[in-house]
C-alpha cells in the first residue's frame, strides 16, 4: 500500500459488466475489418460509443481452457492457470490466491454482484448484495438476463457500492443453443447494448463520482457456438472501456492485449496493489490522464510486481550491482541485452530503472526532456513484455524432452509387455506340441476368435481419434464384445460337427450336453450384455433416449428396491452355486459360504433399514452399518485368503498316481478358485452397498455374466487358448464399466457414494472410494482371473506327466497378469499419441483430456488389479509348497 | 479370396447333388439376384419416390417385396435332391424361412445394440426380413433342413460350387456390410442417415451386391481352373 502512495486513483467506481461468450469479433471486427453488418445494426450505441471515441475496444487474448470459471480467475488474478485448474476444481471453490476482488475487500468497498453465481462460489463473502442465476440450464436464454436485468435500475441509483459487476448468460446459452449465427443472436445483443446504453446515460448524469465501465466477455465462441479450446474463435474475448477520462476522441485501431492484462490495469486504475501472481502488463493507453511522473510510476509497480514474480520463478535472479549495465548510452535497443534468461531479464530491469532514475533527477532539475520520457516508458514496456511473455509460456509451455522421454517409456514398456506375450506364446505352442505332437498341424492356424480380438485392439485404438466415438465409447465397447461372443457361438456350431464323426453312444451324449452349456452360457451373456448397454444410455450426445434405469427411477422406489433385494438374493446364490463346484470339500465350502452369508444379510439390512428414500442416508447408525460391513467384508475376504491354502483339503485326483507334486496342485487349483469366488462375490457385495442403488441389477449382470463366460470357455471343445479366454473377460469387464453408467466425461463420477460410511471428511478415503465405484466392472473381470488360473493350472496338470512350478506359474499365472497389461499398454500408449497430436484440436479440453484422465486411471486400476492377483497366486503356491515338504 | 479358392479346389472331387450348370447360366442367375435388388431400390425412388432416409420402413419393405419373390423362385429351381422334393415344396420352405430368419435377424441385431421399443417395431421388423431375404432365405429354399448343410454354409463357409457360392457369398456379405454399416452410427455428424436402420441397410445391401461380384467371379475361376 505504501508502494502506491504517488498514485491516486483515477475512478471511485466500476461496473464491470461480464457477457459470456461475446466474442470480439462481434465488436471490434477482425484484423482491421470491421463488425459484420448485423452484429453493428444489433448494438447501434456501443458502436457509436467507439466511433465517438468514448469507448475504447480490445480484443483480449484469453487462454486455454476457455471456460468460464478459469477466465474469472484469470481476468481478477491475472494468473494463468492450465488444465489441472479445471480438473482440480471441478467442484468451483473459493479463489484464495491473491486477487483484485480480494484487494478491494480490504480496502473496504461495497460490492454487488449480479449474474452468474461462479462469481459467488469464487469470492463467497464479498459481496453485499447479490442474486445469483444458475448457468446449468442452457436453452435458457431470456430467464437468466432478465434476472440479472431486474436490478439493474435500483442498483444504478444506490451509491453505496463501489464495484458493481453485471454477469450475462445469455447470450453464451444462445452460441451453445444455435450458433454464433443464430437467429436470437441479434436480438440478444440489443439486449446488450440497451444495459450498456442505460448504464452508460446514468454514468453520464451521476455525481457520485468517476465511474468506470468496463465491459469484457470471458471468452469467445466457434461457429457452433461451442467453447473450450484455443482456436482464434474462441481465445478471442473482448475488452472495452467506457467513460475513460482523457480519451483520443476518434476511433483508433482496436489492439490486442492478454486478458490477465485487465488485472493489473484495474489495479493502478483504481489504485490498489497488483495481485502477486498477476503475470499482465499495464495497458498503458488506459492512464493517458494521469501526468507523466505517475504513469511512470505505474510503469514501475507494474516492474516490480512482475520482477518478483520472476524471482519466484527463476532464484537466481538477482540484480545486484554485479549486474553491470553500461552507464553510457541511455536509449539502447535490447539487442544488447543478451546471455541466458536471467542476465536478460536482470539488464532489462536494470536499464528501465536506470533511465527512471535519470528522467526522475531530470525533473527535479527541471530539465524535463519528452525524448527522456519516452525512452523510460520503452524501456520499461520491453522489461514488461519479455517478462510476460516468459512468464505466460511458461504457464503453459510443454516439456517437450518430458513428454518425449515419458512417451518413449510407455512405447518400451509396452513392447516390453507385448514381446513378453509373443514369447510366451511360442513357449506354450512348444510345450503342447512336445505334448501332444499330433496337434501341432492345428496349433498354428488361427481362428476367427483370435484374429477378432485383435482386431477389437485396432478398432479401438482408431475409433480413439474421433472426438464423438470417444463420446460414445460405450457403444464400441458393446458392440465389440458382443461381435466376439456371436464369433465364439459360431465356433461352438462349428465343434458339433466333429463331434458327428465319432459316434460313441456315452461319448456323444456328454459332448451335446457340453455344446448345450456352451451355447446357452454364450447366448446369455449376449443377452445380458443387450440388458446392460440398455440400462444407462450413456454417452454425450443422446443422454437424453430413454432406458431402464430412467424407467426405474421415474417409477419411483417401489420398482427399484425389488431389484435390488433380488439382486443381493441372486447374487448371493449364484455365489452359493459356484461354490457348490467344489464337491470334494464340502464341508470347507460350507464354512466358507457361511461366512461371507454373513456380510450379506448386513447388506440386506442396510438397503431395507436406509435405502428407503430416494436420499442416501446419513445419520449416525447408517454410516457406523457400513462401517461394519467395510469391516466385515474386509476381514472376511483377508482371512479367507489366508486360510484357504492352508486348510484346503488336497485331494487325488482320478487316474492320478499319489504323487505328491498332483495332489497339492489340484489343492492349488482349488484354493484358487475359492479364493477367486470369496474376490468376486464379496467385490459384488461391496458394490452392491457402494452403487446407486438402480446398479444393483447390473453388478449382479456382470458377475454372473462372467461367470457364465467361463463356463461356455470351460465347456467348450478344442480349449480357446488362454489369451483369449482373459481378453474376452477383460473385454466383458470393459463394457461393463460403461453399463454402469460411466462416459469419458467427469460429469458422471459418482460423487455421493463416495462420501458412504465416512464419519468425518477424507479425501483420501473419498478418493479411494470414488475410485472403487467408478472401476467396479474391470476390477470385478480382473478378480474373475484367478477363476480362470484355476481351471487352467488344472487342465495343464491333465496334460502334463511332471509339472514343477516354473511351467504351472507359466502356463497360468503368465496370461492373466500379461494380457490386460499389455491390451492397457497399447490403450494408453496410443491414447496418449493421439492426444499429442489433437493437442489443438477444438475438443481438447471438453473430449480428449477428461478421457485421458479416464485411461490413466484405467491403467491404475489394471495394475492394481494385476498385482492383487499375482500375489494372491503367490501367497497360494507358497503356502502349499511349504505343506508339501511337510508331507513330505 | 485364396483360402477359398483352396477350398474350392478341395471340393470340386466331392459329388454335389446340385444341378450341374453352364456358366452363361451362371452369368444370368448372379445378374438376377444383383438386379432384382437394383430395380427394387429403382422402383423405391422413382415410382413411389420414397428413399431409405426420408422412409426407411416403406422402402425397406418395397425392397423385401421385390426381392424375397426373385430369391425364392430363382433358388428353389436349385433345390438339393430335386427328385425327392418338389419345386413347391422348396418355394414352401422358402417363405417359411422368411419369417424366421427375420427373427434370427433381428434378434442378432439387437443383441448388437439395435434399439428396442414400439416407435422402432416397424422398421427392425422389414429391416430383418429383407436381411432375412439375403441370408437365410436362400439355404432355406435350397436345402430346407439339411443341419449339415446349414452348418457347412454358415459355421465354416465352405461353398462347393457355383450355387453354394451365390448363397454363402453375398449372405456373408450382408451381414459383414450390416456390421459395418453400423460403425458411423454413433458420430455425432446429425446426418439423417445415420439412424437405425438406414445405414445399416445400406451397408448390408452393398455387402450383399460385393458377395454377388465375388461370388461370380470366383465361380468363373473356378471353371476356368477345371478346363484346365
């Protein structure tokens, strides 16, 4: 404050009127030509304000993303924030960084706000008066104005506030309705210019003081009306002061500033500090009535703020008198200034300050020279734009050998992945061959499976550079999936056929009733999926087509909660009847069923006792119930786990000498595939509590569904080979997460479960939760492979005469964990290269970097899900290795 | 097209029961089947001027009208054991293989993710009888309910000879171009065409009109191969 005691203010108030998305175009005119014809007619007193010379226009540049909130900030802050800013603050929150609304509150002005409730989420107790108007309702185009509008004449008459800012919508919601050449657009810019002509006549007759008015959009929009990228369309925002005291009275040439310019100019404008992270520079033009020694000194404020900014960024920036300049030719270009960033920076500074000096001595000498003048504010002027300019790129300047070097590592490691799978392959190939040598014509040929799963690899990965395909992954993802299933029916009809040729009375009759399961397991779950990609429609573009879960909801909690107790009830048996596989341990099977029966009943009892209202419930008893059901769950499924290997009954198998390696592999088996079930049934239960409650059915769906695909792979006749087998599931896992009504947009995270069962506020237990809601379906296809592990390490123990670990590990564990890391590596390494390339592609913000978010986190998840699996197999085979050399 | 090809060459030496037939013969009854499809969609456009994008329903039904008569006629002249079966008998089975494999048709299709409701009744229903006309149809009239048969043409796609060939071809065809046909239907470009069923229909009719070509080239290749 101190800094500023040479400059008064040059207004007491100022109505800072924002329109949302009027681009400058609409205004000003495009490089040098003017405002097309029908917007000029639209706003015939603005344009004769700037013909006047009363107004002064700029086209002000604003940043990627160009979305509301991030210009709010940028244009009172004067920061340039990036990507994260949006993804962070999804939610808008309070803006604590330093800001010009911030620094008017402390020097104690009354402010109103009218419009836009950003500004009320953003700056919650500054304003006195305020009525805010919700922005959600797009095809709203009047209402919202005309809430703003209705105070207007009252407010224009108080005197109290010193800052009055005016938010429109409208005409935002009528780019995003029809375009910028909609039909409401001329109308809706009368509008404008009404407001502006009204507070403008009250600015003429008040004498209250100097008022400023200040009329700026937040950003432009594209022919469609759509906003969000950098194109000129849309970066390109308007500035235009009215009421400017000492303006050139003729129309001058319209310039183009930065829109964190605005930031620093109001500021000595009205005689406060910068705010520290401002990187604009002073509009100079705007303090022309100020006399010499003043815009000066603003020059200088401006200076120092952005010189100290520069230190934060670069420590060693240090103008000490080691900093040599030469004393000898006031008036230098900057050609002279040159070595690395700093010294540049450091001999800007020095020079501007020095001639500073200089005029300032001058003056008291009286030997004021205009040459001196304007060297000083030259130089000054290069000082401030080198900074800013350094400063803004720096904000949002790519890394280019980062990127290069994390791409490159993602381009290895998923060769690495994939070379990992090929050699694998052929190590299986062999060892079957070796096995069975008269197979080996037929190991080769590929089937129309196999190559389709590869082909699914292709067509997603080139459906990833359209923006609407990525809208509507759900779609591709349905379609793929089910596409493969109705391939893999066709290949259980093909296996009828060699069964014909061996007419063996008993033989046969078991091979139709294996085709029988296999059949009828496939058709089901092609039924199933239909179900699933029906009950959220999904996606962008046509959310708004009706589908189960609207019907569900419309009819109100008397359908929905049927679903979901028979949901629990069927999830719960067909968890029993899996069980039920298991026959020759039965009586462990029981205690094992008995005990996750246990978590389900408190289930049970959670969605009867609070699940009623359409509400979630948040009293005391309900989060302390899913409290212990977290507990419960949890300490069920761990002790499980670790018990299973140990107490697993080992049994002989059929035809099987006692050798000891068998026995204790098929107590391997065994063990898996119980700890496999006791993973998905309590992962079930979990989301069954976690979900909304119209995804009960779904979780129900998509466990049985996987269940189901396992059953037609185990029943059906030359074995799938085992990639395929875990792709298919993968792939299931994948459509599933887009039946649970997920899309690649941040919108439909669902946010309210994550606060379940947590008494006091966590972000990371939210977090965690989120997270779990939001990656049920992959997590519950990854869990499902220790199921499939099982069934393999069983059939290679028929197979094989000696199995010793290294080939059991390699023939089962290798594919589940391989497989979905190495389809993720191709998905994101191929994501991540179309995003580099769509960098400036108009959807880059709204389309392309929330799904990148999306794929990392699938990543998380795959990995998560890998690592749970793999040591789980490790945990097994240890423990049982260890019991074998007891027996021994 | 090579794999094919061998399998044809393997093919030649097992006795077919079918009609032996000339290739001019052949000529005709491949132009027929892509004809009759041409002058259904013509007489859709310039008699009754409707066209698949402003009424899908109509001209799908137009065409399935056109077609199914041409389809069933012309294969049943081509019907397996001729002795044994009459020429009734196979246009019998012909048309009852209309609706059910309109039935297998849709019921594949909204497997596939084709919208369900009343408002879409009409249009999956003449959507799966035409696609019905270009698949099952056919076989039905062919070889009624020979399963070995069925499953020789549809599970392993192993035609012998030229009307095996006319059959597993362009109905191959059809359904591959239908799936396809599907693919622009989720992009957001709000072009008329992309709803259900248009697109999708015209990606089966083109599937279908490619089978017919690779149909009848291949058998001409393979007589060719045969004088040799």
């Amino acid at each position: 404050m101190q800094e500023l005691s040479n400059i008064s203010p040059s207004y007491d108030r100022l109505i800072l009127m924002v329109v949302d998305g009027l681009p400058a175009e609409f205004v000003l005119g495009r490089d040098d030509r003017p405002a097309p014809e029908i917007f000029r007619k639209s706003m015939p007193y603005t344009q004769s304000l700037l013909d006047r010379g009363v107004a002064t226009g700029y086209h002000a540049k604003a940043a990627p993303p160009t979305v509301t909130m991030p210009r709010l900030k940028a244009m009172v802050s004067g920061s340039v924030g990036g990507f994260l800013d949006v993804a962070l603050n999804f939610n808008t929150q309070e803006l604590l960084d330093d800001n010009l609304i911030g620094q008017f509150f402390k020097i104690g002005w009354k402010m109103v706000m009218l419009g836009d409730e950003t500004w009320l989420k953003l700056f919650p107790r500054s304003f006195t008066r305020h009525d805010g108007v919700h922005s959600f309702f797009v095809k709203d185009t009047v209402q919202v104005d005309h809430n703003v509008s209705r105070h207007l004449d009252a407010e224009l008459l108080m005197i109290d506030w010193k800052l009055l800012i005016l938010h429109y919508l409208g005409l935002d919601h009528v780019g995003h309705t029809g375009g910028r050449n909609s039909v409401l657009m001329g109308p809706k810019l009368e509008e404008m210019d009404e407001v502006i002509k009204k507070i403008h006549r009250s600015m003429v007759q008040n004498k209250h003081g100097r008022t400023l008015l200040m009329l700026v959009s937040d950003h432009g929009m594209t022919e469609n009306g759509n906003h969000g990228g950098a194109s000129y369309e849309e970066a390109d925002a308007l500035m235009l002061l009215i009421g400017l005291r000492d303006y050139d009275r003729r129309p001058s040439t319209h310039k183009t500033v930065n829109q964190v310019d605005i930031t620093p100019t109001l500021a000595l404008l009205f005689g406060v500090p910068i705010p520290i992270n401002s990187a604009g520079i002073l509009i100079a033009d705007t303090l022309k009535s100020l006399e010499a020694a003043q815009q000066l000194r603003a020059l200088e404020l401006n200076t120092w703020q952005l010189f100290r900014l520069l230190q934060a960024q670069l420590p060693d920036l240090s103008c000490s008198s080691s900093c040599g300049v030469d004393k000898d030719g006031p008036g230098n270009d900057i050609g002279e200034c040159d070595g690395n960033t700093e010294e540049i920076f450091c001999c800007l500074y020095i020079k501007a300050a020095d001639l500073h000096k200089a005029w300032k001595s001058c003056q008291v000498l009286g030997s004021n020279k205009v040459e001196d003048y304007r060297s000083t504010v030259l130089a000054y002027n290069d000082f401030l734009r080198t900074a800013s300019e350094w400063l803004s790129r720096r904000a949002t300047n790519k890394p280019v050998g980062l990127l290069a070097f994390g791409l490159t590592g993602m381009i290895l490691s998923s060769l690495i992945l994939l070379s990992l799978l090929y050699q694998l392959e052929q190590d299986v190939c062999m060892i079957k061959e070796d096995r069975t040598s008269h197979f080996s014509s037929r190991m080769h040929k590929w089937h129309m499976d196999e190559i389709f799963v590869m082909a699914i690899v292709c067509f997603l990965v080139l459906s990833m550079g359209s923006s609407s395909l990525i809208e509507e992954e759900q779609y591709i993802w349905h379609f793929m999936t089910s596409t493969l299933y109705f391939l893999l029916l066709r290949k259980a009809v093909q296996s009828i056929s060699s069964v014909n040729t061996q007419d063996q009375g008993n033989f046969m009759e078991r091979q139709i009733k294996r085709r029988f399961i296999q059949m009828s397991s496939i058709i089901f779950v092609l039924i199933s999926g239909r179900i699933l990609r029906g009950w959220h429609q999904g996606g962008v573009n046509w959310t708004n087509f009706p589908d189960i879960s609207k019907w569900l909801e419309s009819e109100g909690t008397a359908y929905i909660k049927p679903v979901q107790l028979v949901s629990l009830l069927l999830l719960t048996t067909s968890g029993f009847y899996a069980l039920s596989f298991l026959r020759p341990s039965k009586r462990f099977v029981i205690v094992v069923g008995l005990s996750f029966l246990f978590p389900a009943i408190l289930v049970l009892q959670y969605i009867i006792n609070y699940q009623s209202s359409g509400v979630p419930a948040s009293s005391n008893n309900a989060t302390l119930l899913v409290q212990i059901i977290y507990a419960t769950l949890g300490t069920t499924t761990f002790g499980i786990v670790v018990a299973v290997p140990w107490f697993m009954p080992v049994r002989n198998p059929k035809g099987c000498s006692s050798h000891h390696y068998n026995v204790l592999h098929v107590g391997i088996a065994d063990s898996l595939y119980l700890i496999g079930l006791v993973y998905i049934i309590c992962w079930g239960l979990l989301q069954l509590l976690l979900q909304q409650p119209i995804n009960s059915a779904p979780i129900l769906l998509l466990l049985v569904q996987i269940l189901a695909s396992m059953c037609s792979s185990s029943n059906s006749d030359p074995e799938p080979k085992q990639w395929v087998e875990v792709a298919v599931v993968y792939y299931l896992g994948m459509a599933g997460h887009f039946a649970l009504g997920n899309t690649n947009t941040i919108a439909t995270i669902d946010v309210a479960g994550a606060y379940m069962g947590v008494s006091s506020h966590s972000t990371v237990l939210s977090g965690i939760l989120m997270f779990m809601i939001t990656y049920a379906a992959p997590m519950l296809a990854l869990l499902s492979m220790l199921i499939n592990l099982s069934r393999r390490s069983k059939i290679s123990l028929v197979n094989a005469q000696d199995v010793d670990l290294h080939f059991l590990l390699k023939t089962t564990l290798a594919y589940p964990c391989l497989v979905p890391l190495g389809l993720n590596s191709i998905f994101l390494v191929a994501y991540t290269t179309i995003l580099l390339l769509m960098r400036n592609h108009l959807f880059v913000w709204s389309v392309f970097s929330p799904k990148y978010m999306y794929v990392c986190a699938t990543t998380a998840c795959i990995y998560i899900g890998v690592l749970i699996v793999a040591s789980t197999v490790f945990y097994t085979y240890s423990t049982l290795g260890l019991r074998k050399m007891w027996i021994r | 097209m090579e794999k094919a090809e061998k399998k044809l060459k393997l093919s030649t030496n097992s006795n077919s029961t079918l009609l032996p037939i000339s290739s001019l013969y052949t000529f005709i009854l491949h132009t027929i089947c892509g004809l009759g499809l041409a002058l259904a969609y013509w007489v859709a456009h310039n008699v009754y001027s409707v066209s698949l994008v402003n009424d899908p329903t109509q001209t799908l039904r137009l065409i399935w009208v056109i077609e199914a008569p041409i389809v069933i006629l012309l294969f049943s002249g081509f019907r397996q054991h001729p002795n044994q079966c009459s020429y009734i008998k196979a246009v019998g089975r012909g048309l009852l293989g209309l609706p059910a494999g309109a039935i297998v048709n849709a019921l594949g299709a909204i497997a596939l993710g084709a919208p369900v409701g009343i408002q879409h009744f009409s249009k999956t229903a003449n959507w799966s009888i035409l696609m019905s006309v270009f698949t099952i149809v056919p076989t039905a009239s062919v070889f009624g309910s020979s399963w070995i048969e069925w499953r020789r043409i549809f599970a392993h796609a192993k035609p012998n000879g030229p009307i095996d060939l006319l059959i597993c071809l362009p109905a191959h065809g059809a359904v591959i171009g239908a799936w396809f046909g599907a693919w622009p239907m989720p992009l957001d470009w709000e072009r008329p065409w992309q709803e259900w069923p248009i697109c999708v229909s015209f990606g089966a009719m083109a599937g279908y009109m490619v089978g017919i070509v690779a149909s009848f080239s291949i058998s001409l290749f393979q007589k060719h191969l045969k004088k040799e």
